[in-house]
C-alpha cells in the first residue's frame, strides 16, 4: 500500500516544472473565463462578452492549422516567448477594452497564449516522461489544467473584491514573469 502511494506513482515529478509553467497562462484564462461579464458590466462597457469566446475559439483554429509544422520544430522556449507575449498583449486588450474590437485582440492574444501552451505543454510533458511514464505526464498536465481552473477564479474573486476594477487585468499580468522564474529555474529539465 505504503509502494502505490508514492508520488511517483501519481504524478511524473519531471513534468511539474512544465505543468506549473502553464498552469500561469490558466490562470488568467480561467479568471477571465469566470469575471468577463462581471467586469464587461461593473465597467459600463459597449462590448459584448460571448464575442470573446467566437474569437477566441476561430483564432486558435486558424493558428493550429497554419502553425502545426512550427509545433515540432520549435522547442518549448519559442513557445513560451510567442505565448508569454501574446498574454501580455490579451490582459493589455482586457485592461483597455472600450469595445468589441479589443475583445477581437485579446481573444487572438489568449489563443496566442494558453490556446498554444496547452497543446505545446501537453507535447513536451509527454516528451520528457519518455514513452513508459507518458500517461503520468499526461495525468500531471491535466492537474496543472485543473489547478489553473481553481486558481483562476478565486484569484479572479479575491482581485474584483478588493482592487479598482481598473485593475482586474493588468494584476494578471505578473503571471508571465512568474511563469519565466520557473522556467528559467527549471530549464535543465524542460
């Protein structure tokens, strides 16, 4: 009993570093997905929530079919610049947003980010378990899913609480450096 309860045997240790990288794009994408009608109304704003999802979802079709021969011939820091990038500009689209036009941008932004993180993320935790612990990989990276899907909402809870609501999207934004301390500490392993 005491053999089957071992860490181990739950999750790839290897993969985790991984997993918590992006787990920090969940994050927002989770708050987001949680607080932008709360805050598209607590802001008085002209643009219409559900516009973000459409643009969200066609944008990150469209860049999976054009980019797909990009996926395995680029290794993960590439990656991590493109979506670290792309987070930035979707919060600052957030954090600025007037109309429909800048759910457009962050919508592009967010499948920029977490939309291609989490096929990458998913790829490369497979790739360093190796073939024998691929299903642990897998295991792991979803908990990394599951933990930005809990975090995402109460972070987002916790901050439409207690900061102006200006502020909402740009606190968020630290989740990207965050995200390059792990990496950069970890980078042996990933």
């Amino acid at each position: 009993m005491r053999h089957r309860l071992r860490l181990r045997n739950l999750v790839e240790p290897r993969a985790i570093p991984l997993v918590i990288v992006f787990m920090m794009f969940a994050i927002p994408y989770y708050a987001n997905q949680s607080f932008l009608v709360d805050y598209i109304g607590a802001r008085h704003l002209a643009a219409s929530s559900d516009l973000f999802f459409v643009f969200y979802a066609v944008a990150l079709l469209i860049m999976r079919l054009t980019l797909k021969g990009l996926f395995d011939s680029k290794g993960f820091r590439f990656w991590l610049i493109v979506a670290s990038i792309a987070m930035l500009a979707c919060l600052a689209f957030l954090g600025g947003m007037t109309n429909d036009w800048y759910l457009l941008g962050a919508g592009i932004g967010m499948a920029g980010s977490y939309g291609l993180m989490s096929s990458v993320t998913q790829a490369q935790a497979v790739v360093i378990a190796g073939r024998e612990r691929s299903g642990l990989a897998n295991s792991t990276y979803y908990m990394g899913i599951d933990l930005g899907m809990a975090l995402g909402p109460v972070l987002a809870g916790v901050c439409y609480g207690h900061l102006p609501i200006a502020w909402f999207y740009p606190v968020f934004m630290v989740v990207v450096p965050i995200a390059w301390v792990i990496y950069l500490w970890f980078a042996h392993m990933i």
